[in-house]
C-alpha cells in the first residue's frame, strides 16, 4: 500500500519542485519598484545626489527622477521612462520637466549580488551642452 501511496504523490512532489527552481532561475526581471537614492557625478556639475521613484510593469519602467547639486542652477528633474531586461541591463530615458533643461539616457547594470543596487552611465541629448557621468543608486 506504501508503494502506491508513493508513486500516487511522486509526481505531483516532482512537478511542484520543477515549479519551485523554475521560480528562480534568473530569467525573470528584476523588480525595480521603489524609491532609489544615490550619487551622480557629472561632467559639468560635478558630484550631487539623485533620487528615482520607479514603477513597473512587466519590462517597462515609469516615475520621475531629480537630482540636486551644490549649485541650485544645476538641480533637474523630470518624468523617466525606461526598460529592464532579464539579465542585469536597464535602459532609462530622463526627461526633464524644463524646456531649457538637458534630458538624459542611461545604460546601467543593476547588480549581481545585490537586487537593491545599480549603477550606470549617462548621457543628455536635446542639448545645448554636452553632459555626461554616472549614477549610483540603492533603494
């Protein structure tokens, strides 16, 4: 009666741990949701703090973002949009809310051994002035 009882139950045990470790192999997005605040060092502003509220869904990523300087005329902010792939890559697009202020686009790698941690490049475009540096961000 054991025997049967096993193999009635053996393949449901099996299924559900296949589910389990497929539940965390490393495919899925990372969920980036939340409140990131961090370091920016700039090209022209020089270093300032960064704060990103992320939402997201799926692979898509939606918030604001802004970042504050020692000179208040170098402060920014704005509406961000973005992706994030299965691995380790996020792509961020920073919109400023101010016409005459410079946007950005962001390549960065969120880490490995920690999900809470990323840090990346950036770039503006529609700008006046050529800007660039990097962020790193925890939330």
């Amino acid at each position: 009666m054991t025997r049967t009882l096993w193999r009635k139950y053996a393949g449901s045990i099996v299924l559900a741990l296949t589910l389990a470790l497929l539940g965390c192999s490393g495919d899925e997005e990372p969920n980036l949701t939340g409140t990131w605040t961090g370091t920016i060092q700039d090209s022209v502003a020089g270093p300032g703090t960064i704060l990103l509220t992320i939402a997201q869904s799926g692979t898509q990523l939606t918030g604001t973002w802004q970042t504050t300087f020692g000179d208040p005329a170098n402060n920014n902010g704005g509406s961000l949009s973005g992706t994030v792939g299965g691995g380790t890559s996020i792509a961020l697009v920073l919109t400023a809310s101010r016409s005459q202020a410079c946007s950005y686009t962001v390549a960065a790698t969120r880490d490995e051994d920690n999900d809470k941690h990323f840090t990346g490049t950036y770039a503006s475009f529609n700008c006046a002035l050529a800007q660039s540096g990097t962020i790193d961000v925890r939330r």
